[in-house]
C-alpha cells in the first residue's frame, strides 16, 4: 500500500496523463486522415458517426476482434512480449516530462528521455528478428540505424541548449523563454531539430523501417491484431511526444495552456503535411543526410553557441 499523498497523487496524475495520451493516439489518426484527404482532393472518414468522428473506435474495435495468429517458426515468447515493451517505453517517455505538482520532477529527466530512446532501439531489432522473416529484419536493421545516427544530432542540439541558458533542467524552459522563444532565437537549431525528429520517428520521407514498396511493411509485417494495434499506438503516442517536446524545448516551455495545445497541434500538423508534399527517398540518401549534412551542422551550431557563451 502507497501511503504518502504525493506519491498517490503522482501516480494518479500519471494514469490521468497515460488514458489522455491514448484517447489523443485515437483522435490524431483521424486528424491525420482528414489532412490527408484535404491534400488528396477526398474527404477522408466520413461514414463512422458525426464526420467520421467514430472511425478511431471502430478500426481500434477491429483490430483488437481480430484473430491473434503467430508465424509458425517465430520465437514466440519475444514476439509476444515486444510490443508490449515497446509500448511501455513509449508511454514511460511521458514521465520525463515537467509536470508541475508530481515527484517525477528532478533536474536530469531529459537524461531519462535520451536513455529511453537510446534503449528502444533494442527493442525494434528484436521485434524484426522475432518475426523469422526476411523482410522483417530488414526493417529492424535499418530502424536501429536510422535512429542511431539521428539520435546524436538531436543530442547535440540539446546540448546547444544546455550551453544557452546553463540549465538542464526542462522544468526551467518556460522561464528562460518569457522573453524570446529559442525557436526565433535560433531557427537554424528549430529546423534541424525538425528534421532530425521526422527521421527518429521513421516518418516521410524517412519512413525506410517500414518502406511498403520494398518492405511491404518492414518491421512489423508479421505483426497482426492486437499486436499491430500496439505497435500503431506507440508510434502516434511517439510522435506525439516529440510535438509536445520540441514546443517545451523552443516555444516557451511546458505551460499547459491553450497556446501550447495549439502549438503542439501545428506540430502535428507539419509532420502529417511533410507526409503530404515529400515522396520517400533512397535509404542511402537518409544515411548519408545524417552523417554529411545533420551531424555536421548541428556540431557547428553547437560550437557556435559555447563560443558565443564562453
């Protein structure tokens, strides 16, 4: 039994946080159907209840209804278990967030964020090895690589802002930023960032993990029912993490207002209009962006700032 009253509370604002970020995973995929209809000249899901505002339910139905089948030559126990994980990790990732009130708060929590998404990556190349099947591993291979090399980008261009303002803290980030957001402070550091982001979340034109025109479905081929249906949730939850990140990092801080909404909503929106308007390039081209283009340039900006500062 927990019976400090703060721990209590923190537990229970962490379930609170873990229900609205699934009820959020639901409701951004019909956002990011309709955009994609928008841009199609369609209407997208329209059938389902009130301008389709039931189609998440229905398809989550769906998919959990379906019938759990395992391929024969799989390594069961590690093909049931890691979707499990990797949900878990992605969820857990919400816990490094500055949420004001809860004993999650302590000065090193993007410490903990980095060493969660360093540690996901063992989790995708056993999913893809799991499966026994060709393509499957492929698509693990290649998700480890691709997030490998962008994830010490986006370490160097947290460390641009580490030097900034000499604060490690996330909890600090509103307060630096009352007066110019870092996002206009330095746009440079804004854009990298994004791209780095739209690559560690194996979206397009980066989406190589589960290329379906030579992949079929990459890593999680194999994958059906509620699998599957796992393996979708942790990667929206995922992206949304990243929107909700990149606003606390260059537009003010975590101050849970309607501003910041509406801000993480825009960021949303530009990954889903980035789907839109790029076509998937060649898996060398994205390597050889990351270690030609990104990690110089954000090894220059961080240099830069610590010769601005000292």
């Amino acid at each position: 039994m927990v019976s400090n009253p703060l721990v209590m509370l923190s537990l229970v604002y962490y379930l609170i946080v873990l229900v609205g970020v699934l009820v959020r995973v639901s409701f951004y995929t019909l956002y990011e159907r309709k955009i994609l209809g928008s841009g199609h000249l369609r209407k997208g899901p329209n059938i389902v209840g009130l301008w389709g505002i039931l189609q998440p339910f229905s398809d989550a139905i769906k998919l959990f209804n379906k019938e759990f089948i395992a391929p024969f030559k799989s390594n069961q126990l590690i093909y049931f278990i890691r979707p499990i994980l990797i949900l878990r990790i992605r969820l857990l990732a919400w816990t490094t967030l500055p949420y004001p009130g809860v004993i999650f708060n302590f000065p090193y929590l993007i410490l903990v964020f980095f060493m969660l998404t360093a540690g996901s990556v063992y989790l995708y190349l056993g999913s893809g090895w799991a499966s026994n099947s060709s393509y499957s591993v492929i698509g693990s291979l290649r998700c480890v690589a691709q997030r490998i090399s962008y994830e010490v980008s986006i370490a160097f261009l947290f460390m641009v802002r580490i030097f900034l303002y000499s604060e490690i803290d996330l909890f600090n980030y509103r307060a630096h930023q009352s007066s110019v957001w870092l996002g206009f402070l330095l746009p440079p550091v804004a854009v990298v960032w994004f791209i780095s982001s739209l690559a560690e979340t194996n979206r397009r034109p980066f989406d190589f993990a589960e290329g379906e025109s030579e992949l079929v479905s990459g890593f999680n081929l194999e994958y059906g029912s509620i699998s599957f249906a796992l393996l979708f949730i942790a990667e929206y939850a995922r992206i949304i993490f990243i929107s909700v990140i990149t606003v606390t990092i260059f537009s003010g801080g975590l101050n849970q207002t309607l501003s910041m909404f509406l801000l993480v909503l825009f960021m949303i929106y530009l990954f889903v209009w980035v789907r839109i308007s790029y076509p998937r390039t060649r898996y060398d081209k994205l390597i050889r962006l990351s270690w030609i283009v990104i990690l110089p340039s954000s090894l220059l900006l961080l240099i830069f700032c610590v010769r601005v500062v000292l």
